[in-house]
C-alpha cells in the first residue's frame, strides 16, 4: 500500500475542509463578531421556558428586555422551545425585574433554566489565560516529543512536524466551529476550549503511535530509503489507528452525540471530529510532512509542477 | 512475561476487592466478572456536579485593585469563613474552594433561590467574645449569645444590623454575667429543649492590635492583643470577676476557641496561651484581626443551572455511554476473540478501579467528566489493541504463540508509554486552566481524564499482561489463529 505517494493530495484534502472555515472565522472578526461565548467576553445569559396561553415572539422578547436599558441584547428560540437571552453583564436585581416583566407582559408562568453572567474583567482573564494554556501545550508536547525522541537523528524535527500536524487539528476544529456557528448559532465557550485541548492531547498521542513505529523500524531497516520506511511503519500502524479511533473513541462519542443531551452534543461533535483529524492527520499530514522535510522537497515546490502529485 | 501469573491475579484481585468494597460503600454496584454476574448500576448517590443537579455557582474575586498582590492566606480565611456562614444556611453539600490566587469559587447544589446565599456571602462577619463561666464548649460549636438581642425569648440568630452600639456591656455587665454563670445548673434540669444564651462580653470592635508572639525558647506561639482605650475598663473588670473562667472567641456564633482566664488583665494588653502551632496562632489571630472577611470580595460571575436541564442530561449521557460500550465490546469480543476476551475483562477492572478512585477522592461527577471516563476508556482500549495488533503481527511472522505474546508486549509497551505521557500533560494543563477560574467543568474533565489514563496504563501493565500469560498457561492452543481472530 502506497501511501506517501498521493501526500500532496491529502495537504489540499486538508486545506480544501479549513480554509473556508478559517475564510468565516475572518469575516466574523472583521464584523467583531466573533462566535464567543460569555466565558471569554463577559456579560450574560439567561434561558428562560415561558409556558402561557400564546408563546412569545424572541423578537417581542428582545423589544422588552431591551427597552429596560439593558445592552447588546440577542434572544433566540431553542430546539426545546425555550429563550436564550444574551446581553451585557446583568445583576441579579436587574435579572429579577427582567423575570417579573416578563411575566406581566406574556401572563405567563416563566421558569429559569439557566442564568450565567460573568463580569467582563473574568472574561478577558479567561482568554488570556485560555491563549496561555493552548501555548504551553505545544510547547510542552514539542519538547516531549523532541526529549522522547533524543536517540533518533532530527528528533527536532518529529517534534515539529507533531506540531504542525496538531496545528492542523487545531484548525479543522475552528473550521467546524465556524461553520457550526454559521449553521447552527454554535459557541465557543469553556467546554469548546476544553474540547480543543483534548484534541491536542490525543492528536500528540496518535503522532506518537506512528513515530515510535517509524524509530523502531528506522534501527530495523536501516537499508530502506526513509520514504519507502516511513510507508511501512504508517502500514503497520493502520490497523491500530483504524480500530482504536473508529471503533472505540469514535463509537463512545458518536453515541454521546446522538443520545447524549443537549448540552453535551456541541461538545461531543467537536471531540469526534477533532480526534478523527488527529488520526487523518497523523498518518497524511505528519508523517507524510517528515518525508517532504528529508527530501527537501520544497526546493522543487516552484521550479516545475511537484512530480508526486 | 510475568513470572509469577498467580501472584500477580492475587494481587489484581485484591485491589479489585479493594475498589469494590469503595465502590459499594457508597452505594454503587459494580460488576463480577468472575461469575458472570453483570450488575452495572451506576450510581445516582455520587456527588454530582451542578451541571447534573442544577444549582448555583458562584465566583467571588478580591475587590482590590487588579495589580494588588492578595495574601494567600487571606483569601483562605476568606473561604473558611465564608464556608461556616453558608453553613449555617443548612444548605447541604456544599463546595467553596479557592481558584487562582484572588478567587473563590462557591458551589451550592440544588439551590435555586441565589438570593439568600449572595446576601450571606456579602454579609460581614460578627466576632464576640462570650461568658462560657466554667464548662467551656468544643470548638466547632454553634451557640446563641445575648448580643444584639431585645430578649431572650426572640429565636432568630441576631443579625450585624440590628445591633447596638458596642459599649452596651458595660451597664448590664454584672446582671448578665451573673445569668450566665447561673445557666449551667439551669439546664441541668429540665430535658435541653431551651438553648442556653450566652452572654457576650464585647465584640471584635473592641480590639484594636492582634500579633502572633513566638517564644523561641520554649517554641510556643502566643496570640497577644492590645484593646481599644474605651473597652480596656470593661476587660479589666470582667476579667478581674472571671479569674480561672472560661472566655470563648465566637465568630458568626461558632465557637472559634476557648481560653481561659489566668489574671485580670488590667492595662488592655493581653495574650492568648494554648497549644497553638504556628499555622494554628495565625489562623486564629487572622480572624481576630478580620471578624469580618480579611479582604472585601465582590462577585464576578454567577451561574444558575435549572434542576431539569442537568437530569435529563445525565440519564441521556448516561444511557449514551452504556450504548456505547456495549457496541465496543461487541467489536473487541468479534475482532479479538480470545484476546477481545480479555481486553473487555481489564476494561472492566479498569471502570472498577477508576470508579473506587473517583469515589475515595470526592471527584465530583460533572458531563464533561463523563465523556473524559469515556476518552480514558478509549485510552484504555488503545492500550489492548496495541499490544493485539503487535501480536498478530509476530504470530503472522510465524513465531509461536507464546513468543508473540511476550514480543507483542514488549514493542508495544513504548508507545502505550509515550502516548499516554502526552494525554496526561495536558490534562494538567487544562487542570491549571480550570482552577485559576473556579471552571469546576474544565477542572472535573481534565482530572477524570488524567486519572483515566494513568489506571489504563496501571491495567494494561498488570491485568492484561496477566491474563494473557494466564491463558497461555491454562490452555494448549493448536488452532490458535481462529482464536486469535488472524
């Protein structure tokens, strides 16, 4: 089986998923309107069931609440027929008169479901530490990598192409997360940061799975040209990579996203889709990128069309 | 391979009573693999996290200046006394823990009402110091006292507002005292169904220093304390009438301490004696010097989880979960065979031991914290198929069935090994993450998860690896590639 060989097809499989996420992403942040939850930007949430003779309107909602001075209001009507009510920070005073109005106004019995509010200093404090966390994770798993590959020649360089490969993971899951924000009005709020973390952790692992198959064989098959035995370790390792992905972690997050609740589906998608990156990317993106750094195959990249392809 | 299979299932085995005998002492049964008795109940009497319960999170943070340094220890006396007062509230299971360094993070499950609980947290706290006569209480005690209450007879606990000006003791000092030290006897009689009221012989208002003393010499620690000139009188009285009586330290009616008096201390100036380690002489002495909380706290972020959202959640994650081990275990039983077999039996050791270990140590129970089991699991799994995969690997090479074992083991062993290193960094790096925001979800997934990972590893060393060699030496396996699913 020849894997390496189509390895320029697989990086524009890649690029053809992210790119029009990471495109969203851009145009969300240039509108500053960037899918992130009250986790990173302060203010709050409420999730009200309105249950009275005729259920309102989320924009008579909206025309309410925000006729009582409260700021950025966005209301939305949920699968379970609810109301998501997102504004600036609130008090709990300001967020009872909200529930009493309500009440007048629809004559109805309103039961508060949820209400998250967090101050906008805690907000800015999350991200920064969120960028901090993400940060020393690559750090950290680079010079893992780099120290528990010490004995095989350019063990910088498995270092760095776990990274890069992680990076990718990283960006598919952005990429589905806008698209999901787009489609779906997703968020990415600590549970979302929590997700992308675990992917980071296990996307490592895989690449390590790999790797360590190709430092065994490299004292093994020491006559083989790299390519030809960093295709032989991926071969030898599918089977594992199929089976421990799609049949157990797969299996177990597919069914916390059909049959879990709804709070955990956002997260379970996230998790199953980043986790299959991290198994794709680890057998096309990772080692098929080792091989393109010994062969110093970008010294071909613009002279004439690249041969592989 | 092993060497000693037997001793090594011994071992196994009792652990797994071990973790059994935890799991089941809180109410959770589990399964025996051994009679094939398959009762897996999962347990409803974990504590389990707000977003499971519903409830009220609340996260308090220092309002002082962002580049102000907050002593540590404030910020735990802060929660400690936080802690009694939500107490008192009779609010039960709940958590305050401090996140970060200027950060307390306060858990009330099952709380809907945020009204009564965030009135008591920005409530300032009453120190009195209180008449015991001559039977001092424990420490720990919640008791009545006289302060700021009209008559005895009213039942509610006084609140700071409706109190009187500090200097009142003085007038009804000595009818008082002499009631006090009258109610020992008093109760004595009749069947205890009047709490005794103490009296109080000033507040923490009166004081004006509070140091820790260390004698080097003898090594002991002394709280001393100076008064403020206006209560040095009525000090000086009361412990002149009260030698050898008992003066207990109360903060929020609890019973913080209780010394006795040795002399009449005249002047203002006095010392705390008692077996008093360093720690113990500052904790006592932070909260003399704050009967209130030793830094002001404002609330930066409230979360309130309706009770319906987190049931529902459960019982579907819950029920999500078990249909998706039954479809794993199928595919390892049809894959594996024989060593699908044994992948599913140390599976089961491992929700075992991971179980007993979440339960010995309190983890709370939260949805992000199942699906972590549930990736540990995968992790777990991981860890048998690699070592099957290698095998089949030597056994298609054409060694013998007990080479290939032994071989499988070993060459898996180092990426089993390195793998899982990496999951486990960065479960404490999501742990760091979630503790300095009090984000209890982030910190109860990233524990669950590193926990996992490390009893997966735990059991792909011990049971698998035994149950393989154990196997081996019951069976003689001739037709062992249809066993082996090759």
């Amino acid at each position: 089986m020849n894997i390496l060989g189509k390895r320029y097809l697989y990086f524009a499989i890649s690029l053809i998923i992210i790119i029009p996420g990471l495109v969203i992403l851009g145009v969300k942040a240039a509108q500053n309107n960037l899918p992130l939850s009250i986790d990173f930007t302060g203010g709050s949430m409420l999730e009200v069931s309105i249950e009275g003779a005729a259920t309102p309107q989320p924009a008579d909602i909206h025309q309410l609440v925000a006729e009582m001075g409260t700021k950025d209001v966005k209301v939305q009507s949920t699968e379970s027929g609810d109301f998501l009510i997102r504004s600036s920070f609130i008090d709990e005073t300001t967020r009872d008169q909200i529930i009493s109005a309500m009440q007048e106004e629809f004559g109805a019995a309103i039961t508060i479901l949820r209400f998250d509010s967090v101050g906008p200093s805690i907000g800015k404090q999350v991200t920064s530490n969120a960028t901090i966390a993400v940060g020393v994770a690559a750090l950290a798993i680079l010079l893992y990598i780099t120290i528990a590959f010490r004995r095989v020649q350019h063990a910088f360089r498995y270092g760095l192409c776990a990274i890069i490969a992680m990076i990718h993971d990283v960006a598919i899951v952005f990429s589905l997360v806008a698209i999901g924000s787009l489609l779906l009005g997703w968020e990415m709020d600590a549970l979302f940061l929590t997700a992308l973390l675990t992917v980071i952790g296990f996307s490592v692992q895989d690449k390590i799975v790999v790797f360590d198959r190709i430092r065994e064989n490299t004292n093994l098959l020491r006559r083989l040209k790299f390519e030809t035995l960093v295709n032989h370790s991926i071969v030898q390792t599918l089977q594992r990579s199929i089976n421990t992905q799609l049949m157990t972690v797969e299996f177990l997050l597919f069914a916390l996203a059909l049959f879990g609740g709804v709070t955990l589906r956002e997260f379970a998608v996230i998790l199953l889709v980043g986790l299959l990156s991290g198994t794709y990317s680890s057998i096309f993106i990772a080692s098929p990128i080792l091989v393109v750094w010994e062969n110093k195959e970008w010294r071909t990249w613009f002279r004439r069309k690249p041969q592989a392809v | 391979m092993t060497r000693r299979p037997y001793l090594m299932l011994g071992l196994i085995l009792l652990l797994t009573a071990l973790a059994i005998w935890v799991d089941a002492s809180q109410r959770i049964t589990i399964t025996n693999p051994f009679n094939q008795k398959t009762i897996v109940n999962r347990n409803v009497s974990t504590r389990l996290g707000l977003d499971l319960r519903g409830g009220l999170q609340v996260l308090l943070e220092a309002d002082l200046p962002a580049d102000t340094p907050v002593d540590a220890e404030a910020i735990s006396v802060a929660r400690t006394i936080i802690e009694n007062r939500t107490n008192a509230l009779g609010v039960a299971e709940n958590m305050l823990q401090v996140a970060g360094d200027r950060r307390i993070v306060g858990e009330f499950p099952g709380l809907e009402d945020s009204k009564a609980v965030l009135a008591i947290l920005q409530k300032t706290g009453l120190l009195e110091f209180v008449d015991m006569g001559t039977s001092p209480l424990d420490p720990g005690t919640v008791i009545q006292t006289d302060y700021g209450q009209t008559s005895t007879q009213s039942s509610v606990t006084s609140t700071p507002e409706s109190a009187t000006p500090v200097i009142t003791p003085t007038e009804a000092d000595a009818t008082s005292t002499a009631e006090a030290n009258a109610t020992p006897e008093a109760t004595a009689t009749p069947p205890a169904e009047a709490p005794t009221i103490y009296h109080t012989v000033m507040t923490g208002a009166a004081l004006d220093t509070v140091n820790v003393v260390h004698d080097s010499t003898t090594g002991s620690y002394e709280i001393s304390f100076t008064l403020k000139t206006d209560s040095s009188e009525l000090f000086a009285n009361y412990t002149g009438n009260n030698i050898n009586k008992y003066l207990a330290i109360v903060l929020d009616k609890e019973v913080l301490s209780v010394p006795i008096i040795k002399n009449q201390i005249s002047d203002g100036h006095g010392v705390i004696e008692g077996n008093f380690s360093g720690d113990s002489a500052n904790a006592l002495a932070v909260q003399l010097r704050y009967g209130s909380l030793p830094v002001p706290l404002k609330i930066v972020e409230t979360r309130i989880i309706g009770p319906t959202l987190g049931e529902d959640s459960l019982r579907k994650s819950l029920i999500a979960g078990i249909i998706g081990m039954i479809i794993v275990i199928l595919f390892m039983a049809l894959y594996y065979r024989l060593p699908g077999l044994v992948a599913i039996i140390s599976i089961l050791f491992y929700a075992i031991i991971a179980f007993a270990i979440f339960k010995y140590f309190h983890f709370t129970l939260t949805l992000p914290g199942i699906a972590g089991f549930m990736l540990s699991t995968g992790a777990a799994l991981d860890a048998n198929i690699l070592i099957f995969e290698r095998m089949k690997e030597e056994l298609r090479s054409g060694r013998t069935l007990l080479h290939a074992v032994e071989q499988g083991w070993a060459r898996a062993w180092s990426s089993i090994r390195d793998s899982n290193i990496a999951a486990i960094i960065i479960s404490i790096i999501l742990f760091w993450f979630g503790s300095t925001f009090g984000a209890t979800i982030v910190k109860g997934f990233a524990l669950t998860l590193a926990l996992g990972v490390l009893v997966s590893l735990f059991v792909a060393i011990s049971v698998t690896r035994t149950l393989l060699a154990l196997i081996l030496s019951w069976f003689e396996i001739k037709n062992f590639p249809r066993w082996f699913g090759i």
